[in-house]
C-alpha cells in the first residue's frame, strides 16, 4: 500500500477532499482524516502498484479537474 500525506485542512475543507478522492480513479483512493489539535490530518492511500509520486501526481489531477 502507498501512502501520501496531503497535509493538514479544516473539518469542512477535509471533508470536500475526502467526497472528491474516496474511491475515484483506477488507483481507487483511500482517504483517512481525522480532527487533531490544530487541524484535520488528510492520508490518501492506495493498494495499486506505484510510488508515493505518482500518487501524489494522481491525486492532485484529480482534485484539479473536479474545480
């Protein structure tokens, strides 16, 4: 499984990721977030074969072309 850290966000703003990446494409998304002191923590993981780059690439089209 491949891990990315996308950073830490607000409840409302975690949320909107998690309903835009849980599940989508062929990596198929696993989003994790959590409420912590100082924001929400946002991991976006995958079971598809590949590095923490290409999910990082993936994960930010995604979020792009669903503006």
């Amino acid at each position: 499984m491949t891990t990315f850290e996308l950073g830490s966000f607000t409840k409302e703003k975690a949320q909107r990721i998690y309903d835009s990446l849980n599940g989508k494409t062929y990596m198929n998304f696993i989003v994790d977030w959590g409420i912590m002191p100082g924001g929400c923590p946002v991991t976006v993981s995958t079971k598809y074969d590949c590095s923490e780059k290409e999910v990082a690439e993936m994960v930010m089209f995604t979020l792009a072309a669903s503006l």
